[in-house]
C-alpha cells in the first residue's frame, strides 16, 4: 500500500485514460441511475421481442410464438412420459401481423436468431420434465433453476412462454422437498452457472441505503443561488460594470448535517458508489493508499464524471484538474485540443480525489465554488494505520477532522467501528455541526462464498472450533455482530451441518426446521441459509454438542489434499507394499507360518484417539509448495501471499522450485550482462540531461518558453522524445542518443523452461501428472515486459527470477517503475502469484481468488478481515480459498477483541 502523499506521476495519469470494459461501464452507469430509483435492476439477457426490435402488441406476440417456440413446445411435450397440462397455449391459427412487419420478419429465420431468453426457459422446462419423468430428484434442479431465471428483469418476454412457465412451476410446487433444495444448495445455487449467467444487476442494499440517505433535492436550486452570490461579489468588485440586480432564491431549507458510519464487506462496491452521490452533492474522496482514488477516478472518466486531484499538495495551486473539468484552458495550436488548464477554476469539478496531508486544501478549493450544504466529505478507509500507536499521518488525520468544515461526511470501511464504540466521533461532530444526523449503514451482503483452509488442509468454520459448547455460543454471538463474516463461511460445509442436526432433530424448538425458515424458494438463497446455520448453531440440544464435534470432526475431509504422488524434489512416488486384504507380509508369514490360527492380542481404539492420531499426522505444511507440487490447487485467477518477510518468502519459491545450476547459471550471467549495460545506460542518461538542460535554457532564452510551459505549452508534448539531432550545434546529443539505442538493444531477453514455471504445461506433467490440473492457473507475460524488468537498475536479481517464474512482489520498493509495472501486470491478472507485504493489506483492489496469510504477519482482528477482503472481489463465484499459516490466526478471527486499538485511536484522533 503507498501510503506516500506526493503527486501523481506520468504513468498514473496515463493509467486513470484508460476506458474500463463495456460490461463495468454497464455497472458504473447503474450506480449512478441507481440514486434516482435505488430498486433500479438490469439484466443484459435480450427477449426474441427486444432483439427484433419490432412492436410490441399481442398480435405480434401470438406471430412470435407460432413462428419461433410453438415447434420446441411440442418437442418437448411429445418427448414426455407423463402428461403435461401446462404445456398446452391458447394460440389457434396463424396470427396475423403488419405487412411492413412481416418483410421486417422474413428476414430473420429461425435458425438465425441468437439464443433469446425464452429459449433458455423452454430449454429449462425440457430438462425439468425429462429428469421428473425418470422418478429421481434430479429435477428439482432445473426447478430451482426455472423459479429464479423466472424472476429476472427481462424486458418484453413472451407472454405465452411465461404462461408456460408459471404454469410448470405451478403444477409441481406441492412436490417440492425443502430439506432436499437445501441439501444441494452448492450445486443448485453455488455452482448453478445458469443463474451466475443471468443474474440481474443490482444496487448492494447498502448502496439503497446510502443514496436514499444522501438525497438532496434542493442540490441544483442551492448551487445556483451561490454561483448567483458569486456573481454579484466579482461585479461589486468591478467599478466600471454596471450594477445587476440578482433575485436570490431564499425558500430553499438548509439540510441537517449528515455524519454516515459506511459499513460494508470489501468487494461490494463502496469506493465506486460516490459516483452516484456526486449526482447531488460535490464529493471530496479522501483515500490514503492512492491507487484506490485512482482506481475511481478511471471509473469516473469512463462515465464522462468531472474530476480534480489534491494529491501531495502544500496550497490550492498544488490541485489539477483532469481535462474534462477544465473551464478555461488555453488551446494547443497542433492539435486544436486542450493545452494548458487554468486549474483554479474548479467550477465543474464534481469529485475532487486526494489523499490525508491534501484534505484542508481541497476542501477550501471545494467550498470557493460550491455551498458547504452542497459538499460531502467521503472518507475511504479511516481505520488505515489505526492498528498502530503511532504513525506519520496521525497527526493529519486529527487537524483534517478538527479543521473540517463540511457538514456531511461518510466515514466507509469493511471495519469501521461500530456506531455505540465511537461516542467521541458523534460528540464531536455533533457539537461542531449542531442538529447533525447520525445514520449507521452496516451490510452483509453474501452473495459467494470464499472459504477458510486451516493449515493442515480443512475448512474453518465456527462448529468445529471447540468442544465446549459454551466457546461456541460466544463465537456465534461475535458472527452475529460481524455478519460480513458469512462470507468465509463454506457452503458445502455449513449445509452438512444443517442437515445433520435436522436430520437428528438436535435442536432446541421446532421453530429451527429448515421448513419454518424457508417458506418458498425466494427464501432459499446463499446468505439465508448462512444465517440460518448460525441460528441453528446457538440453539443446540443441551447435552448433545460434545458428541455432534466428535461426529462433525471425526467426518470431515480435508479440502485440499498433500501432494503424496511427488516428493519435494519432483521424484515420482510409487507404493511398495501394504499390509490388508489380498497382501502378504513376509514378516508375519515368516514368523508364523504353519502355525494354527489364534488370537494373539486386540485393543479397542476409541474415536477420539483416532482422531488425535490423525492430527499428529498433519505437520501444517498443506499446499505450502506454491511454486512446484501443489501450484495445481491455485486455480482461476491470481493468488496473492501476504507476509511481512518478502524476502523470506521469495527465497523459498525459488528456493523449491529446483532450477538446475546450469540453468540457473545462464540466467544470472545474462541479468549480470544486463546490469552492466544498465549501468553504462544510466551514465549516458545523466550526461544527456545535462545537455539536454543546457539547450532548453538557451530555448527559452529565444522563444519565451512556448515550447516548456508558457502560452503554447501542451502536455500532450511532454511523452515525445525530444530530438536535437537536427540541430548542428548538439552532435553530442545525437550521438548519446543513437549509443543509447544501441545499448538498449544489446538488453538480453532470459527466459525458463516451462518446467519451472507453475501451472505452465511442463511444470504440470512434472508435479501433477496423476491430478486434475484442468483450472490451475499460470502466468502470461510478454516478452518485452521482462525486457523492461531487465532493464531495472535497483531491482534485486532474485526478484527477476520470480518474475520469470510469474511471481511479482509488491512492498515499498525504491524503483517506482517495478511497482507500476507489477500494478499493470496484476491489474491483467497476467501474474501467478503476488508476494505482498503487510503495508499493501489496505491496498490491493485486483482480482486474486486465492490468498496466503504468513505465519509472520501480526494482524489486529480489523486488520485481519481486510487482508481476507484482497481476495474473491470479483463479480462471479469461482473457486476461492483463503490459506492460514498459523492456527492462531483463526482465534484472531472468531473470537472477540475487547480492546480494539483501532477503536482506541478513531475516538482520539476523530474526537
């Protein structure tokens, strides 16, 4: 995480450019829709009627039905067993239509028409009635599937295929079995790739809630009367204009202040939602880790937002603008563009971004050209640095909020305090803005589940933490007041356990059964029945806990297996011999042989022994190998390993991975080779920055500095290279530039063999060749990308190693290139693997769907849940694993914390 407060540099502007995909856009635009109407929904599934874009009226319909779905119809009901009533359409005949529609209509063939979204209903309806016809269950999958696809927000369906399909699902409701829907909940609902599909696209409730908190009717009314006021004070100050009489609007109500407690799960879309707020208020966005302001700030210009940045700024004059908020700019004569910005008119700014040191100064810019009503200050991640007793920018953060002259601030985290352990915060901010609104916003959205893996291999779950039922119930109370939890909960596990205590009837009350909780199949959803397996877990039968996590326990399988068919060298291991049915052992046999059978001795082995024995088998060294045998178990995306030795944890990935001393040898001598030629590179660039300043002064000398900032300045210029070649009176510079040339090109590309590269295909059948590698994921970087790692002068050799490997390191590194470009690289999902130190917990946004937690890491209970957040946080469910190094690092997570440094520090320094 940079927490450094200084100003963008080149790369970072280029970056905040580039457009996100159509499908985020499509997001961003419905976050911002979404403050008009919070219920907003968006399916991006087209009906046959959408698609042909013709009128909709029921005639067309009937012609639609008959053309399209009437033959699939009776496909279906002529391949049924059993009768289907429902079946059955009222069209007779065929409708008649438009003639202008029916030309429109012949152009489009049955054949040719994409899948539309009633063909996936009837294909659905298909499935369900084939696998209800062979008397098994099965079919209640397509069910499930059927009710959900059903419910989605698809314009101009075809009413005779709803009709269809309402009465399918009519017709088999009394069959449902609910304890049987939840049973296969993982793969009616986790696994369902139909409904990942199709979903609709929603606000979070929490983005329901803010905005609806957050309106502010009057926002137009009010700017407009200060921009009047504005107005009517330049004009008083000009003697020679004649005097305007201005009319002020004073009917407008002066808003109660607004202090919000944002409370959220990571991953959910906090930092995008200021993009709808900034619909009816001016946002000032304080972040401390930089790249999340920057990371909204591509969202905001790909949705055409109006934004400004404070970042390492000593006065206003530090602030820029982006292009798009520039009011008064002086044009580039080439390019007829945007030249120089006048960056102290920010009257069209709409979302001001910078970090803690540059706050007071935004905030004054902020409020020359807007009412205090009209501005909201949203704070992104206050508990940052909180951890700790002390730190540089504790002593900022207290002047901002003491300073603070905003009336509405947000106050956003995954693990902001709770409301009642903050009263120093709401005292204070309701003593400087007397009559101010204290909303506390706390979601627990849990739409994917992103389970927890002990360091022997099993999942982690509140039930199989303690044999004291009394420890248990003290860890659901500590779930149920920190629900954003539910989403580390495994699935797969917590149904085995709903249906071992209703299958038991090991409950308290009735009231617990899975039929008094879930009345339909709306009800049946992941977070549901998550909740519904905390409930259950507080109200077991007294007397009953100690045998259940004995049998829960005794039971349960590891998630990830140790690679047993290689050793750690990549040795394939075979099995000798074994001692059971259909072997023989020549040390009995030789023993006894001929001897009548007797029993000799047996010992009764107690459950609890052999599950005592089975943990000394486990050494908590499972898929630990990342880079060599158990590299297949990191699948779909990127992993990131946090710890607090980089170092220490780069050695062992290159250590395992058991590059061959000759190929080791070549690697080093090229990147020797290339540290030379590096070497000789920079000695040259500094001689021509010295040329090169010497002859922009005798420029300016002539020119009066249009071509470096005066009138005719244009920061489009400041990326081309500058040639003095041409010029006769600097041969010198013409001559380092062609030996720079040269040298770059002597720059020797390394590479490995893909069998030290994880998951490549090589490396697989090395390590894996026995296991189902099919999802394992690997690294795709370019050549010229390495060649650019190669030319890095302050980047340690053994880091180039790893990058050959896909191995990127992220921690506070002296090149700010290699960061840039291992940000790049992550932000592609082009890396393996990310080794990251603790510093970049708050910090990284990008898509990993496995991560590590180091033994070395010292975590608070807060900081623990972020460094959790890094992972999953992409919009599909894929198969995510969060992998603990130390089991103290579960009690961290399940347990209370009573004292809570970051509680501690927030009422200190936001008191």
């Amino acid at each position: 995480m940079d927490l450094t407060q200084r100003k963008l540099n080149k790369s970072e502007w280029e970056s905040i450019e580039v457009p996100v995909s159509e499908s985020e856009k499509a997001v961003l635009q419905l976050i911002i829709s979404g403050t008009e109407n919070v219920n907003i929904k968006y399916n991006p599934a087209i009906s046959l009627l959408s698609f042909l874009k013709v009128e909709n009226n029921s005639e067309m319909e009937d012609y639609l039905f008959v053309k399209y779905f009437d033959e699939t119809v009776k496909k279906v009901k002529a391949s049924c067993i059993c009768p289907v009533n429902s079946l059955n359409n009222s069209v007779s005949g065929v409708p008649k239509i438009k003639k202008a529609d029916m030309i429109r209509l012949e152009r489009n063939e049955v054949g040719k028409i994409p899948p539309v979204y009633e063909c996936l209903l009837l294909e659905t309806v298909e499935k369900l009635l084939k696998n209800k016809s062979a008397t098994n269950k099965n079919w209640l999958l397509h069910y499930f599937t059927l009710y959900k696809l059903n419910k989605n927000t698809i314009t101009n369906v075809n009413r005779h295929v709803k009709n269809i399909v309402n009465n399918i699902l009519t017709e088999f409701e009394e069959e449902i079995d609910m304890v049987y829907m939840i049973e296969n909940a993982v793969t009616y609902i986790e696994k369902n790739e139909l409904l990942l599909k199709n979903a609709d696209m929603m606000l979070y409730e929490h983005q329901k809630e803010i905005f609806t908190v957050m309106k502010n009717p009057h926002f137009k009314q009010r700017l407009a009367n200060f921009r009047i006021e504005m107005d009517k004070d330049l004009s008083d100050d000009d003697d020679d204009v004649t005097e305007t009489v201005f009319i002020r609007d004073t009917s407008i109500p002066t808003p109660a202040p607004k202090l919000v407690l944002y409370i959220a799960p990571t991953g959910t879309g906090k930092t995008l939602t200021p993009l709808g707020i900034s619909q009816q208020y001016r946002v000032i966005f304080v972040c401390a880790a930089r790249h999340v302001g920057l990371a909204l700030a591509k969202a905001a210009i790909s949705v055409g937002k109006k934004i400004a940045f404070a970042f390492g700024c000593s006065s206003a004059d530090d602030i820029r603008l982006h292009y798009f908020a520039a009011k008064e700019y002086k044009k580039n004569r080439k390019s007829g563009g945007i030249g120089k910005v006048d960056n102290s008119i920010g009257n069209k700014v709409e979302i001001m971004i910078c970090d803690v040191r540059s706050y007071l100064c935004a905030m004054y810019y902020m409020l020359a050209f807007n009412p205090a009503e009209n501005l909201v200050t949203y704070w992104d991640e206050p508990t940052i640095t909180m951890d700790r007793e002390s730190h540089d920018l504790h002593a900022s953060i207290n002047k901002n909020w003491t300073e603070n002259l905003i009336p509405n601030v947000i106050l956003s985290s995954a693990t902001l305090p709770k409301l009642h352990e903050l009263p120093n915060t709401v005292r204070h901010f309701n003593e400087k803005f007397p009559g101010a609104q204290v909303h506390n916003i706390v979601s627990h959205d849990c739409k994917k589940s992103i389970p927890i893996i002990s360091k022997n291999g099993h999942i982690v779950l509140p039930h199989f933490l303690s044999e004291c039922y009394d420890t248990i119930k003290e860890i659901v109370g500590h779930c149920e007041k920190n629900l954003t939890l539910l989403r580390y909960f495994d699935l797969e596990e917590v149904v085995k356990f709903i249906i071992f205590i209703e299958k038991n009837s090991l409950f308290t009350t009735t009231s617990s059964k899975i039929d008094r909780n879930f009345a339909s199949l709306d009800d049946v959803n992941m977070q549901n029945i998550k909740l519904h397996y905390l409930k259950l877990l507080g109200r077991i039968k007294s007397g009953t806990w100690g045998s259940i996590y004995l049998t829960l326990t005794i039971n349960r399988k590891k998630r990830i297996l140790s690679n047993d068919h290689v050793d750690e060298k990549g040795n394939v291991l075979k099995k000798v011999s074994s001692v059971g049915p259909g072997t023989y052992s020549a040390s009995i046999s030789s023993t006894n042989s001929g001897k009548p059978l007797s029993k000799m001795m047996s010992e009764q082995v107690l459950p609890s022994n052999v599950y005592a024995s089975s943990v000394e088998k486990d050494v908590g060294n499972c898929a630990i190998y990342v880079s060599t045998k158990d590299a297949y178990t990191l699948t779909d995306g990127p992993t990131i390993f946090l710890a607090e030795d980089v170092e220490k944890i780069a050695r062992f990935c290159i250590q395992q991975a058991n590059i061959p001393a000759k190929a080791m040898e070549a690697i080093l001598e090229k990147i020797e080779f290339n540290n030379r030629v590096n070497e000789k590179i920079g000695d040259l660039e500094k001689q021509l920055e010295c040329l090169e300043e010497k002859n922009s002064t005798k420029v300016l000398e002539t020119d009066g500095g249009a071509k470096y900032g005066g009138k005719n300045y244009s920061k489009k210029d400041d990326g081309k290279k500058k040639d003095f070649g041409s010029n006769e009176n600097n041969k010198e510079v013409a001559k380092i530039n062609s030996d720079l040339d040269t040298l770059r090109s002597m720059i020797k590309p390394a590479e490995l063999n893909e069998t030290f590269v994880p998951n490549k295909t090589l490396h697989l059948k090395k390590w894996a060749e026995a296991l189902n590698a099919s999802s394992a994921f690997t690294s795709d970087i370019d050549e010229q990308t390495i060649v650019e790692i190669m030319m890095l002068k302050n980047v340690a050799d053994s880091w180039k190693i790893l990058l050959l490997m896909g191995i990127g390191v992220f921690t506070n590194h002296p090149d700010i290139t290699y960061t840039e470009i291992m940000k790049k690289l992550a932000d592609h999902q082009k890396l393996y693997m990310i080794i990251a130190s603790s510093d970049y917990i708050y910090g990284t946004n990008y898509q990993f769907c496995h991560g590590y937690l180091s033994k070395d890491l010292t975590l608070t209970q807060e900081k623990m849940v972020q460094a959790l957040g890094r992972i999953g946080r992409s919009n599909i469910q894929q198969t995510y694993s969060v992998r603990l190094r130390d089991d103290e690092q579960i009690k961290k997570l399940f347990y209370e914390e009573l004292d809570k440094p970051e509680v501690r520090n927030m009422n200190a320094l936001f008191g």
